[in-house]
C-alpha cells in the first residue's frame, strides 16, 4: 500500500513539475563551485527496461541461471552543472536456484516493487558560453556515477525438491515483507537530440534484510540491475537550423565570470634584490661634460669681467 501511494505521489510530482516547467522561461546561471554557466532542468520524464540479478546464499549476481525482467518509470531535474536529481519507480521479478550448495536443492522467485530517490554526478557536462557567438555543440557521451536511498516492497516463496521423490515443498516463514535500499551505479548517457536521451547504466541495490531468497541463513541478500532507459525532455527548446543572410550576433559586453582560484592571477611582489645606493649630493662625482659645462662657464664669467674693467679705462 505504500508503495502504490509512492507511485502516485512520483505521478503527481511529474504533473505539477511539467506545469510548472513549461511556463518558465529557461535564464542562465552561474556557479561558483563548479565555475561555469548553466541552464537549470528542464525536467526529464524516462522509461527503461533491463534485467536483474540476485546475490545471496544460493547464487552470485547473474549466476543463478534464469534472466528476470525489470522495468521502471521515473524522472529527473538537473538543479546544478554536472549535477541532476530523480525519482524511479521499478517493477522487476527475480529467480534464482541454489548454486553454491547443489545438494540443498534449493530455488526461489521473486517479485518486487522498489521507489527511490536519486542523484547523479557527471563526469562532464555541457560547455555555455555567454556570448552568443561562442556556443558550442552540446556532448554526445556523458558517463556518471549515482547513489540515493529507496524502500522496497516484496514477495518471495522458496520451495526446496526432494530428489528422493522428485516433489517440490513450499516453505513458508513469516518476516517483514520490506526493506530500506542504497543504489549506487554508474552508467552512460547518449545524447540523440535535445529532447531524446539514451541512458544506460547498471545499479546495485545495498539491502537489510536476508528474505529476498525467502531463507535466512548467512549476510543480507542484495540486487542489481542493468537498464536501458529512454528520456524524454518535453520542455527542452527545439534546435532551430541556421538561416543564411542574417546580421552576426550582436558581441556580449557584460560579465564574463567570477574571479576564483583557477583563473586568478598571482600579485606582482616588489623587487627587494635591488642593492643600488644613492650617494649623498656632496659625495657624488659629477659628470664628465657637465663638469666642462661649468669650467667654460666660469672662464666666460672672467673674460667678461675683464672686458668691463677695459671699457670702464678707456672712457677716463
């Protein structure tokens, strides 16, 4: 019962988030932390499907001989560069028989119904420039990893056969049919247009509980799954081709990043090798020509006196 209401409460945040998303006009940000521009969202509704694999006491993940189906439902926000949140909701079935040990004769199956909560970390992300002649193509490949916490719900029924009689017996045990889950995967994405993205990846499901095989005899069982999902962005803006004729863009004149450690440049340090000593005025050798300059001018200061005492004799 909880699960279901999970599941529509995952529906009703995907209408009110598509509402909300499709009236607000797309502006861009920047980062500090990641130093970079970004567009936040828009909001990415996925479909998947894959198989999935159990690890316990009878069999080792993909080993336990039958492939089981899974499928999920969810969707994604990115709220910063390189960084997106989600929600999924899976349905996937399980059988496994007892590898480890052969003569228990033992088998199960399996069907559960998970809700989680998600974030991931790409590795790359989208390069934005701010000025609109300097726009790159967006990436094609993007690899990340993901981790988050869910709940899962569950039913499982073990039989062992006895190899006397050929007859297989049901066991039944009572125990909470439920269980808190940690995924953390890792997986790629393939960009195929703005709206339409490939995702797959593969996520293994961390467990407290030792039911999911229906025995309880060593560690808590866990689970993984390989998908491969289809995203779908309804809100992304269409990529228009380019007209010729048309006027350059017009060049961007407003800020063009925040300072920060990486591109902040080192202050120039004052020089304190510079061992010149300026000598006082009195002790300082004059130069050459100018030393000249004031012997000539002293001589032309006799030579004038001399004259005027001339002139001053020859009018008595």
């Amino acid at each position: 019962m909880g699960l279901k209401r999970s599941f529509i409460a995952l529906l009703a945040f995907l209408l009110i988030s598509f509402s909300s998303e499709a009236q607000r006009r797309r502006t861009i940000e920047y980062s500090g932390f990641f130093d970079s521009y970004y567009f936040r969202g828009p909001l990415n509704i996925s479909i998947g499907a894959g198989i999935a694999g159990y690890n316990g006491d009878l069999c080792k993940i993909f080993d336990c001989g039958k492939i089981a189906p899974a499928f999920s439902v969810g969707a994604n926000y990115k709220l910063w560069p390189r960084v997106m949140f989600g929600a999924d909701f899976t349905y996937f079935k399980m059988k496994g028989q007892d590898n480890i040990y052969p003569n228990r004769n033992l088998s199960f199956s399996f069907t559960g119904y998970e809700f989680d909560v998600y974030g991931r970390l790409y590795f790359i992300d989208d390069v934005i420039r701010v000025a609109r002649d300097r726009t790159r193509k967006p990436k094609v490949f993007k690899a990340f990893i993901s981790a988050g916490m869910g709940g899962l719900g569950f039913t499982s029924h073990a039989a062992q056969n006895n190899p006397y009689t050929d007859t297989i017996f049901r066991i039944r045990r009572v125990y909470p049919q439920y269980t808190v889950v940690f995924p953390v995967g890792l997986g790629l994405s393939f960009t195929i247009s703005p709206r339409v993205t490939i995702i797959t990846d593969f996520v293994y499901r961390i467990t407290f509980t030792d039911y999911i095989d229906d025995f309880m005899i060593g560690k808590n069982d866990g689970y993984g799954m390989a998908m491969i999902k289809l995203q779908y962005s309804p809100t992304m803006p269409r990529r228009h081709k380019s007209r010729k004729g048309l006027p350059p863009p017009e060049q961007y004149e407003g800020p063009k990043g925040t300072e920060t450690w990486k591109n902040k440049k080192p202050e120039e340090k004052p020089n304190n090798n510079n061992d010149t000593y300026e000598l006082p005025p009195e002790n300082q050798e004059q130069n050459p020509d100018q030393q000249n300059q004031e012997e000539n001018q002293e001589q032309n200061q006799e030579q004038n006196q001399e004259n005027k005492e001339d002139n001053s004799g020859w009018g008595n």
